[in-house]
C-alpha cells in the first residue's frame, strides 16, 4: 500500500485530516473522562452518613449543610486545626427531608473533621458551626443535635402609651464560667419600628438581661436607660430565660427625661495607639458611647442621667495596657471637664513563704482572675506568675480592679493564708479578693505549709458528669472545684478543717463561687473533717438539676 506524500495533499486534505485528528482527540479525551470517572468511582468507598435532629424536639432538621473535611496528612501536609472548613479540601452536602445525609470521599485520603450547620440553629457548645472528629475510613449512623435559637420581642411605649420608635433593645447574654458570672454585652440588639415593635430573632438559649434605650426629641432629652421589667439599674433587673426554640415577650414603659453631657481631656494618650472609653456606674457599664477627638485628646458622653460615675479610658491592643479613670458626679447641669491621665498596667510583687523546715521541692504557680462580670479588656485579664528559686513572684499588666488569687501547689503543702500589705495596713486576700488601683501596687504574701490533705469520692449514684465544689465550711472560701468524670473525684493540697462538698450537675450553669448561691443548698451538702496530711474518701449527694422540683 502506497501512502500519500505531504506534498500530495490538498490544502482540503488537510483540513479533513485536521478535522478527524480533532475528533479522535476529542472521543480519547472523552473515554480518558470515562476510565478517570470510573476510576474515582472506584476509589469513592469511604462513606461518612448520618442524620441532624433538632435538640429541643428531637426533629430532623432539613437542609443542614454538612461538610467533610479529608486528610491530605499522607502527602506530608498537616491538618489545620480550625472550627471551619475549607473549601478546597472539603465535599459538601445537604440534609434531604428527614434530615439525612450521605457523603462518599476516596479512602485514599482519610476523613479527618464533619462540620454542620443550619441557619436558625446552633451547637449545644453556643457556637455556630458543630464540628465532629471521624475514623480516618468515615463512620455510619451519626446522629447529630442542633439547638434551635430562641426570639424576644415586645413593644415599647411612652408615659403616654404611645409606641415608641428607634429605640435601642440590647441583650445581654449572662452565663456562668468556672462558678463565676459573666456578663457579655452588644450580643444582640434590635431596633423599634413605628409601632413600637422589636424583635431579637437568633438568640442562643440562656439567660439575658434586656436593656431599652433611646435618643429624645431633642439632644438634652431621651429615654432610659431602662432595665427589664423596669429597674434603672442591671442590679435591680431580672434576667430573662429562653429556652431552645422559644418566644418570650418583653414590654417597656420609658418615660422622657433630661440629659446632660460629660466632657474631658486624656493628658496622655498615645496618637499610635487605639483608646477605648467606657462609663462606669456602680461597677456596670453604661451604654452610653464615649467619643474621641483630636488625636486621643479630647471625649465626650452624651445622654448621661444624673448619678454617680467612673470614665474609664484603656488599650485593648496593647500589652502592657494603658489605663486611667476619673470619678465624676452629674446632677442637675453638664459637670466641669474632666482630666484623665493613663498609666501602664501595674506589676504586682509578691513572696512565698514556706512555713516550717525548709524543703528542697518549692513549686507554686499562682493565678490571679478579675471578679468582675465585666472586666475592662474582653480578655488577657487573667494573670500568672511561676514562683522562682528565692521564693518571690510577679503577676504582670494588672488592670485596676478585684481579683482572685489561688496557687497550684505540690500535694503535700497547702495554703496557710494569702495577705497584701499596702502603706503598712494587711487585708485577707482570700476573704475580701485582691484590690488593684491605678497607684502603688499591693505586695502579696502567700503562705505555704506541709501537710496538705486529700480528698477521693464518687457522686452518690451518679455515672454522669459532675462539677463537685470543696467549700471551707467556717469561710465559705471555695478551696477547689473539681470536674467528676463519670461522677468519680479526687482534691490535693488542702489545708486541714472542714469542708462541705456539693457535686453540682455538669450542665448547669451555678454561679458557685458566690456564697449566696450556695447557701439554699446547704441541705445537699456533704461534710468532713480533714486533718494535717489526711487522706479522706467520700460519697457525696448530688444537688438535682432544679433543686426546688428536685428534678434530676
């Protein structure tokens, strides 16, 4: 057979050739699409499946996005440890009517993380995203709880009862951390239409103070601020609890009254640096937003009522921390300008004494945490020191405030006492907390003797988690608050005396560390005597979830 030269070939020749070349080209590429498809399809025997279900009502939950995140760990990548996904490691799907899905990935790369998500829902830890750790091969039957979120709404009137518009409602969100309450402003805010209305649509369950406020019909008038169901102070207010999917309906009445303006200078402050301004009544902020001009120079609060106040100015960005505050009183007219110097976050030194024969093995970590609900900085407020070989420690950047000082120890020693010496005059720092201000610091002593006790128990017919708080029976100082894994505990480096124990449920939010709380369930308490260097083992009763039903 006699193939045709180059040269015999017609220009159409060509172009023929040129054409069967292109779609033999494109039917190769199109069976390379089919064995590549066929092959992936091979691969894809990983499966990750499971259903989304409402925590409340036990519902499935439709049109959740679920997202896998794979692991590309055998090509020597690392894992990034986020709480979200990334879209270019990540297959997706959503949850069909009966809140089930399935997601095959190539086994090859091994699952890593699933995240679930809907809109109106949260996770049982508040967050918006739950995230879930898979076998690397996936797993089947995962059953997954979303939390829906709660509403208020409510209307606001004048003295008149006519409705009142644009005026501010804040939530703010109260929760329990460690036995202490804390306190989270701007976490939800909504404004009054013309007729009054509002509405605050994705709340988390929990408990919430709701705060009304807004401008007048005039700059030397407004209205609140007002706390729910009527206080003029957060102290006077009564929180308000939603449960998982629940409405609760909120009123305010406001009336109408004058309001005045505090005006001042920061003598100090640093051009490069952010300051933030807060106004301060009887240790609660206010909502009253300071203004800054002229380069940090001058600020300005309006729609201020008559009362006591402080006028805080700070640093958040910066470590150390610049602070100063003035106090200021406003009665009947604007108050005379004020003057606010800032100074750095003070140092505070202490010592460690060792009481009795001097040993070799001297450890104390010590940690001091702000007792205020609010404290000035949203956080780097704690702060910790490690003793050092003399004996001395400093606890750094320390804002001005009440703390709570406590120390790790070795098990054997204990805390004999905790005192700080200011201008010759000591105070029982575990009885009255910590005073920071804005001059010379406090020097802390801590005492440390040998013989500390031990205490090991189980809650009393409990396999579930527990939070059981050790309380010196005669001061009510709580010396340890321990996590009961499956009701089981154990408590080192306590001082001889007696002690009552509560074991608290895991999922309630109890504000422990305030002695009036723990007062009503003096019944639920547990008592023992430890002596110097003793060794106790107990059963302690649990508290129920409600201790007024007695439900579990």
């Amino acid at each position: 057979m006699n193939l045709p030269t180059l040269s015999c070939i017609t220009n159409s020749g060509v172009y023929i050739m040129v054409r069967m070349a292109r779609r033999w080209g494109m039917i190769g590429l199109a069976l390379a699409g089919i064995a590549a498809q066929a092959s992936a399809q091979e691969r894809a025997s990983g499966i990750v499946s499971g259903t989304v279900v409402n925590a409340a009502t036990g519902a499935p939950v439709p049109g959740a996005q679920v997202v896998l995140r794979v692991s590309y760990a055998i090509y020597g990548f690392r894992d990034r440890l986020t709480d979200r996904p990334a879209p270019a490691d990540a297959v997706r799907a959503l949850t069909d009517e009966s809140g089930k899905f399935t997601i095959e990935f190539d086994s090859s790369l091994p699952a890593s993380r699933l995240f679930v998500s809907r809109e109106g829902f949260r996770s049982q830890a508040n967050r918006e995203v739950v995230v879930i750790p898979l076998m690397p091969a996936g797993q089947s039957g995962i059953t997954v709880p979303l939390v829906p979120q709660s509403v208020v709404h409510g209307r606001v009137f004048d003295a008149g009862g006519q409705p009142l518009r644009n005026i501010v409602i804040e939530a703010i969100r109260v929760e329990v951390q460690e036995g202490r309450r804390e306190l989270h402003r701007n976490y939800a805010n909504s404004f009054t239409n013309s007729r009054g209305e509002y509405q605050l649509p994705s709340l988390a369950p929990g408990s919430y103070y709701l705060e009304a406020f807004g401008a007048g019909p005039d700059e030397r008038h407004g209205y609140g601020p007002l706390y729910f169901p009527g206080a003029a102070q957060m102290s006077g207010a009564k929180s308000v609890r939603v449960a998982a999917g629940g409405t609760v309906t909120a009123d305010f009445d406001l009336d109408e009254h004058p309001v005045f303006r505090i005006r001042g200078m920061l003598a100090n402050a640093p051009l490069e640096r952010r300051v933030t301004l807060r106004l301060m009544r009887d240790d609660e902020p206010q909502v009253n937003r300071g203004m800054l001009t002229a380069g940090n120079k001058s600020f300005e609060f309006d729609d201020v009522l008559p009362g006591d106040y402080r006028v805080q100015a700070f640093t958040p960005d910066t470590i150390p921390a610049d602070f100063g505050e003035a106090a200021v009183t406003v009665s009947d007219r604007d108050p005379t300008p004020l003057q606010i110097n800032l100074s750095s976050a003070v140092d505070v030194h202490g010592r460690i004494e060792i009481a009795g024969p001097k040993d070799l093995r001297r450890f104390a970590y010590i940690v001091a945490t702000p007792m205020s609900a609010i404290p000035p900085l949203a956080a780097g407020t704690m702060s910790k020191a490690m003793m050092l070989a003399d004996g001395t420690f400093l606890l750094r950047n320390m804002l001005p405030g009440r703390y709570q000082v406590s120390a790790r120890l070795l098990p054997d020693f204990y805390i004999a006492g905790i005192s700080a010496s200011s201008s010759g005059a000591a105070v029982d720092v575990e009885k009255n907390g910590l005073t920071v201000g804005t001059g010379r610091p406090p020097e802390l002593k801590i005492t440390i003797r040998r013989g500390g006790g031990e205490i090991q128990g189980t809650v009393e017919g409990e396999k579930r988690d527990a939070v059981v708080v050790v309380q010196e029976r005669e001061t009510g100082w709580i010396a340890a608050a321990l996590n009961a894994a499956q009701g089981r505990f154990f408590a080192s480096s306590l001082a001889p005396g007696e002690y009552n124990l509560y074991a608290l449920p895991a999922a309630a939010e109890i504000e422990y560390r305030n002695p009036a709380t723990l007062q009503p369930l003096a019944e639920y308490a547990s008592h023992l005597v430890l002596r110097s260097g003793g060794r106790e083992n107990v059963i302690v009763r649990p508290v129920p979830l409600n201790p007024v039903s007695g439900e579990q």
